[in-house]
C-alpha cells in the first residue's frame, strides 16, 4: 500500500509526540494494557492517524500498541495497517483444534476452540469452550481481532 508523499509531514515539521499522562491512562485503559494489533500486553501508544499525516494527540484518535507493531504500522492508519497485515496471512482452510481468542472492540475477551479459522468476510463462526459441548456462536463485526493461541 503506497501512502502519496503529499499526505506526510516532514518529521521536523511535527510538534512535540509528548501524550499528556491522562490521556495515557485512558487509552491504555480503554484497551486493557493490550495492543490494538497482535493483542500482547503493551504500555506504549501510538496513533490511529499518524501525526506525519495530520492526526491529532487526543484520545480518539490514541491505541495501545507493543512497540513492534508501532515500528510495522509507521505512517498507516489502524484500518490500512490490520489491511496490510492481513495481505501478508495465509489462512488455512482446515487448522484442527485451534485456541484462539476473540478481542471485541468494546473490550470484552472470549477463548476457545475452533475446527476452522473463519474465512475473511464471514459474517459468524462458532467457537467452543474447553470441551464441554457448549458452542458460542460468534458475530463479527469491525474491529473485532482473532489472536491464535495454538493448538486445542
């Protein structure tokens, strides 16, 4: 994904990154001390819309983000990073019994045992718990992560 130079702004050119610690506390809150991204625990931030691209410092616009996932991310905003991140994933068809973990986007955490990663664009998928016969049937919806957690 190429981003036009005329949508960055020279780093010299940028205020201070400097985020008020209130503003810290909120967003690592918000997002339980994870990243936005890969779901590690995290207290670093970084922004949705890049400040090189005319974002601001305020904590709408503020994610919970591991450094590693940051220095990936660079000038793309949340939605063109999970994108690219996405391009690089070769879904399996069939994983077997795979633990994963569903992240919501209003923060609540789910985990359990798939037959089969969801392909993209499913609009729900079951996940089981622990072997006790109850299945759960999931809704996607945007913003919503799937983390891996190995076998089942």
């Amino acid at each position: 994904m190429n981003i036009s130079k005329s949508q960055v702004i020279v780093h010299t050119e940028l205020q201070s990154s400097y985020i008020p610690l209130a503003y810290r506390r909120e967003t690592l809150g918000r997002d339980s001390n994870c990243c936005e991204f890969c779901g590690g625990e995290t207290k670093m931030l970084c922004h949705d819309l890049p400040k090189c691209r005319g974002g601001k410092t305020e904590p709408s616009n503020l994610l919970s983000c591991c450094e590693d996932c940051r220095r990936e991310k660079g000038e793309f905003t949340a939605e063109e990073y999970r994108a690219v991140k996405l391009e690089k994933i070769d879904f399996p068809k069939e994983v077997g019994a795979m633990r994963i973990r569903v992240i919501f986007p209003d923060g609540e955490r789910v985990e359990g045992i798939v037959d089969t990663l969801p392909p993209l664009g499913a609009k729900a998928f079951y996940l089981s718990k622990d072997g006790n016969g109850q299945r759960r049937q999931i809704y996607t919806e945007p913003g919503m992560q799937i983390i891996e957690l190995g076998g089942g």
